[in-house]
C-alpha cells in the first residue's frame, strides 16, 4: 500500500481515487502558500440542512498563518464552512485543525477518509 497518497472510495463499482498526502505549494501574489486536502476521520449521518461537526485527519497549521477554506465543493454531501480545534489557540501560536463544521445539502454519509474539503495556509506576518 503507498504511503504518499489517501486512497479514496467513492462507491461499488466506481474506481477508487488517489489524493496526495503530501503538501501543494503554491503563490499568490507573490506569497508562498500550502493547500492541504481535508480528509474525513470519522462516518458521520446527514440529513437535508444539518450542520455537524465532523473528525478529520489532524492537520498542523504553522505559527503566525491563517488558514482560506476552499469555496469549491468538493463533497457530494454538501459543503465544508471551516475547520476548528478543540481549544483555540491564538494566531502567533504552532496550532492543528481535527474537525469540520460541514452542511449537507442533501441526505446521506460522510465516510471515513473520504475528501471533504481543501483548505489554503498562508503565512502572515503581524504588525
């Protein structure tokens, strides 16, 4: 089994998929940034409108950085608003994302390791 990728079930009969572990770097304007793929951690049930906390895969958000959730579905479900911690720590601090808060725009699952969402981690600097 690779180690470098998330594999990706969409359903029987349909081809798993393969998302990248590892870090996209991009720029913006000049400013180097990372783009992270959000994982679900955990199946979670949905109906019509709820909105619900969901588990994901940690990621760690370096000091001094704001993180920019993707507008773009990327979710059958519906759509992830933002990430968040158990504690929030302050913007000058090392901190990590475990959950999502995600809206469903129709009845069924979020699964275990499935894609829900991309998040872009920008570092600022504080004037």
């Amino acid at each position: 089994m690779r180690e470098d990728v998330w594999i990706i079930r969409r359903g029987k009969g349909v081809k798993p998929i393969e998302i990248r572990k590892d870090i996209l770097r991009i720029k913006i304007a000049g400013v180097e940034a990372n783009i992270h793929s959000v994982i679900s951690d955990e199946n979670k049930e949905f109906k019509t409108g709820e909105v619900k906390r969901v588990k994901i895969k940690k990621i760690k958000i370096p000091e001094s950085s704001i993180i920019l959730p993707c507008s773009y579905s990327r979710h059958r479900l519906g759509h992830m608003l933002a990430v968040s911690e158990e504690i929030v720590t302050p913007i000058e601090f090392e901190r990590s994302v475990d959950h999502v808060l995600f809206v469903a725009s129709g009845d069924g699952q979020i699964k275990q390791n499935e894609l829900v969402g991309v998040i872009t981690i920008l570092p600022i600097e504080i004037l």
